[in-house]
C-alpha cells in the first residue's frame, strides 16, 4: 500500500502515457472480445460478479496498491431497515442503471439544474453533473479507516487527526442515505472489502474516534437489523445480494456507468453522469501546463477527488444470461465424482436432500475402485477430470501433479517420482532434514516443506532441473512434534499443527511467524484451508475447530456422537465449495471409525 501519499498520487498521474487508448492495448483487447473473453465468460456464468468486477477494476488500471485510483464496487442494497433481507424483492436494491446521484427524484433535479445553469466566464470548466467523485483516497481511507494501515494513510491525509466523528464512517445505513440522497457532495460508491472482509467493520484497535453530537460514541460500524448484529453476516449476506439473480441482470447497467459507453459523452449527459472534467483520463495534458503552481494545483486536484477509470467499453454492455432451473445433484444418475458444475454467481434451484453430506446414508461404494495403491492412503486430488491419489509419506507436486515426493524410507532420503509409472527420477540422500519427517506439503514446483519430530519446519527449494535441492529456511515456533501441514497460494499461508496443542499460522511470502491458534484439547491432527474464503478448520481428537483468516476462533464443536466414539480420532478436514460465503457450505471430516461428518 502506499505510504507516501503526495509521490504516489504525483505518480499516478504524471506516470501515464499521453493519449494512452484503452480499447487499442493488445492484452486488453484479448481480454473483453471473442468467445473465450472474461466478458463473455462472464455472460455465460462461467465467473461470479465479484470476480467480473475485479477483472474490471484491474482492466481499467485500478489496484489495491494506488489508494487513488483503488477498485470500485457498486452499492446494490437499498433496505438497511428489514429484520429479513428478501433478495427476491426489487424495491430491496438500488437502481443500478442510475449514478448515485440520481438515485432520488429530489436530488436528480438539483444536478440536472446545476449541469443547465453552469456557466464558467473563462470557459475552462465544461457543464458537469458533480463535483465530487465516487472514489477517492479520501474515501477508500474513511471506509478502512479501523484497520492499518489504512488508519495511518487517513491521519495522514486529515492533517494527522481523525475527522469530526459526525463525518466518519460509522453506520452502513447512514453511508447509503448519505450517498443516495442527503448529501449533494457526497456520491461515493463502496469498495471490495464490503464483500469479503469482515474485519473492516470492527474496531479491533480500539481507536478513539470520537462522540456524535447525538452522544454516540464511535466504536464497531453500525449494522443494519438483517445482519443480527454480526459483521460476517454482514459480509455473508451481502456476497449473497452481490450474486443474487437481481443483481445478475442489472448489473451490466452499472458497468455501462463506469467503464463503459455511458460514462462519455452524450451517452454520459443523458444518464445523468458527468463529472468534473479533470477526473477524466487524457482531458487535461498536464505535461503542457507550464506554470508550476497550476501543474501542482491539476495534479492535486485529480488526486484528492478521484480519478475516472479508463473506458473499457463503446458500446452496450451485454446482460448476463441467468439461468435457474438447473439441479445441483450429486446421487441419481450423476457419478459423486464428477458432479455438474453450477456457475459461480448464478443462483441453481438446489435440491438439497440429494446433496451428498445431507444424505450420507444413499452413498453407495462404486463396483470397482477408480484406484488401487501399494498402501495406505495419503492424498487425494481432484485434478481437472481426474482423482488422483498416493499412498502415505508422498505428496503431488503441483501444478500439473504429474510427479509425487517420497519421503519416510530406511536411509532417510527424499525421493522424486513419476505419478503414472511409479518411476523414482531422483533420489536425494543426506538431506539435511532434523528428525523423523511426518508431514510434508508443496505449495509449488519449487518449494518443498517438512517437518515432524524436531518441531522445526524445513522449507527447501527444489531445482529439478539441476537435480538438487537446497534448504531455503527453518521456521521455529512449536515446542512439540509437528503433526499436520498444510498450505495456501491464494492466501499466501503455511499453517502447522503440533502435538503441542497449537497451530501457527506462518506468511509464505516473508517466510515469518503470523500468529498462533491455541486452545485444542490435545495434539492438532489435520488443517485445511477454505481456498475461497480463508477460513480455517483445525482438528484434535474428536473437536473441529473454525478460525477466521486472521486467527478469530468462530467455532468449536466436538464430533463425537457418544461414549463409543471416545476413542475416534479425526485424521482428515476438507471444505466443501457450493458457493463462497454460503451457509449450505459445510466441514467434511474422516475419522480412525471410518466415518465421515
């Protein structure tokens, strides 16, 4: 993130090519036309709103890493009042096809009277709908102003003091009624983290931001009644509305605001969406201004008050195709290995009572096994149309998985070999491993993890094409043998359990300690990652446990079912993935009885 506000937003702008077109950059180009575009994937279902948005955002040279031109996200609720979010009911959302500005009769007018009566007597300033901008710095900065560094970058911008607190971001339906109606300078629109990070919400810091002039002191952001007080309810229920079949269909309405036809022109003019002529790209070539306090004054402007994102659509954006009549069923006629794909962000008539861990008892053993192994088995993967597996003391190596590391054998070795032919390649002895190796896992082609006995994790680099391996690092943190290992790419993770009773959650990327989850009743036996939305679920005897990315303990439950299961052990943890942040998602654990839960 950045941390020098004025030399990034200086950068920013004065960074970028003159007369840069948008729709003529060839990775562009490839990206929003044809049959394979993540336009088209998008109008096919193949992708989910949340992840088109950002494929936008980033198309349009929008990044987390420049807060002044941040991704922008739609507002698409209108009730923050209701006890119970009905996402069937359209007076429930907001009119996507209208900016904020226009989103009340009242307020419509007032901007239409400012574009008819603009007069400028120098004539620089063109006829413009609205002088503030829907992103800014500023307004990424009050949004995330409860987490760092974001609390940091706003004190930064503020003059190194928060703001007065009737002005800070407290109430989500403040915020909306704000953007949407009461105030004129204010059409800001929302950001991703409204759809994913609940965090953003609570004051975990415990900053003091100060008392309304109503006497409500400013803590945790003020929920609306549908989400039970709860902040990842919040989250939850608002992916859902973001994904929901309403939303669906009007969302390319939004897009044509945006990033597309109407965010121009007479286009722009008609659909009451014309901005301040410096928050458009290529409208004022600051290169050719030569007073230096005009350059400054052009450049400070664009950057405290937004900027637009480049256009990345001409014409009308197409609507997506929704289609609801189709079963999720994983029994019947379907193989339970390979059940029909329901597209992500399209709503799918489920019938749950033939979802397999609802009705684990119509599970049937196929004729013949689909594999055989030499032992115990040690990993399953569903690999595109393929399960592949391997016995115990071996891992497949990503990402084609189309060779496995050994480990576990009498002299010691590590050993490198073909998945089809069972071939070993390479044999690598006197690897300078500490202790019995337990457990392993491979968050790349090039990256190997060990650990067991000694405690210490041993992260090596494995250079198959020089046929050796190096250790990288030693990450210290448990005070017992390391039981289970596990780790994420998407979320840049490596998570150890031990029989010390805790699992440390570590940062792949700096290779460091992040945090430790403690209070298992006894050694940690599996872990495993929701690939989707980061949370984690942690295993020791017969108790699950669920833990937030950030190591908030959501969950405990103790799976056993009696005093006969007391001996019963749960030995593997996986996620299952109908949709991110639904609740129908469940925890699928195999335990020492043989049952699955």
């Amino acid at each position: 993130m950045a941390t020098q506000i004025a030399d990034n937003a200086q950068q920013s702008v004065a960074g970028q090519k003159r007369a840069a077109s948008v729709e003529h950059k060839t990775g562009l180009l490839n990206n929003l036309i044809g049959e394979t575009s993540v336009t088209q994937r998008w109008v096919r279902g193949e992708i989910s709103n949340f992840q088109y948005l950002m494929h936008l955002n980033s198309l349009a040279g929008r990044s987390y890493n420049d807060l002044m031109q941040y991704p922008v996200f739609p507002w698409i609720l209108a009730n923050y009042d209701s006890e119970f979010l009905d996402l069937s009911e359209p007076s429930n959302f907001r009119d996507l096809s209208k900016p904020m500005g226009a989103q009340t009769q009242e307020r419509l007018e007032q901007y239409l009277k400012r574009f008819k009566d603009w007069d400028d007597p120098q004539g620089d300033t063109p006829p413009y709908h609205y002088g503030t901008h829907y992103s800014s710095a500023m307004i990424v900065c009050s949004y995330l102003i409860r987490l760092e560094p974001f609390t940091q970058h706003f004190l930064r911008l503020q003059g190194g003091h928060f703001d007065l607190a009737d002005r800070m971001f407290h109430s989500v339906k403040e915020a909306w009624l704000s953007a949407s109606r009461q105030n004129m300078a204010d059409v800001k629109e929302l950001i991703p983290e409204f759809y994913y990070l609940p965090e953003f919400l609570e004051n975990s810091n415990r900053f003091d931001l100060g008392t309304k002039q109503n006497g409500d002191i400013l803590n945790h952001i003020v929920l609306p009644p549908w989400a039970k007080n709860d902040h990842r309810e919040f989250i939850r229920m608002h992916r859902e509305a973001l994904e929901c079949d309403y939303v669906s269909r009007h969302l390319h309405l939004w897009i044509d605001l945006i990033f597309g036809h109407k965010q121009q022109g007479q286009a722009a003019i008609d659909a009451v969406n014309v901005f301040h002529h410096l928050f458009y790209e290529g409208n004022v070539d600051i290169y050719s201004i030569e007073d230096p306090l005009e350059k400054s004054a052009a450049i400070g402007f664009i950057n405290n008050f937004g900027q637009i994102p480049k256009q990345l659509f001409r014409k009308q954006h197409p609507a997506k195709r929704i289609t609801t009549t189709k079963q999720f069923s994983i029994l019947g006629d379907v193989s339970p290995l390979h059940p029909p794909q329901t597209p992500i962000g399209v709503t799918p008539a489920i019938n749950y009572e033939k979802i397999f861990f609802y009705h684990l008892n119509n599970l049937k053993s196929s004729q013949q096994p689909i594999k055989e192994l030499k032992g115990p088995v040690g990993q399953i993967i569903h690999y595109e149309k393929q399960i592949l597996c391997v016995e115990q003391n071996k891992m497949l190596i990503p990402s084609s998985y189309n060779r496995y590391v050994g480990w576990g054998f009498a002299d010691h070795s590590l050993r490198i070999g073909c998945y089809d032919s069972g071939r070993i390649h390479q044999v690598w002895e006197n690897v300078d491993i500490c202790g019995e190796i337990h457990t392993c896992t491979c968050p790349s082609a090039k990256l190997l993890i060990f650990a067991g006995t000694s405690s210490v994790l041993s992260v090596y680099h494995m250079d198959t094409n020089m046929k050796k391996i190096s250790l990288k690092q030693t990450l210290y943190g448990h005070i017992d043998a390391v039981t289970a290992l596990t780790s994420s790419t998407a979320y840049n993770i490596i998570i150890s359990g031990s029989r010390d009773q805790t699992a440390i959650i570590w940062d792949l990327a700096r290779m460091t300690y992040a945090r430790q989850l403690i209070g298992h009743v006894g050694a940690v036996t599996a872990i495993s990652i929701n690939e989707l939305t980061g949370d984690i679920a942690t295993c020791s005897g017969t108790w699950l446990y669920i833990w937030s990315i950030n190591g908030l303990n959501l969950a405990v439950v103790n799976t056993s079912m009696g005093s006969s299961d007391r001996m019963q052990q749960i030995l593997c943890v996986t996620f299952s993935y109908i949709r991110e942040w639904d609740t129908n998602n469940v925890i699928i654990t195999g335990s020492t009885d043989g049952r699955i839960r």
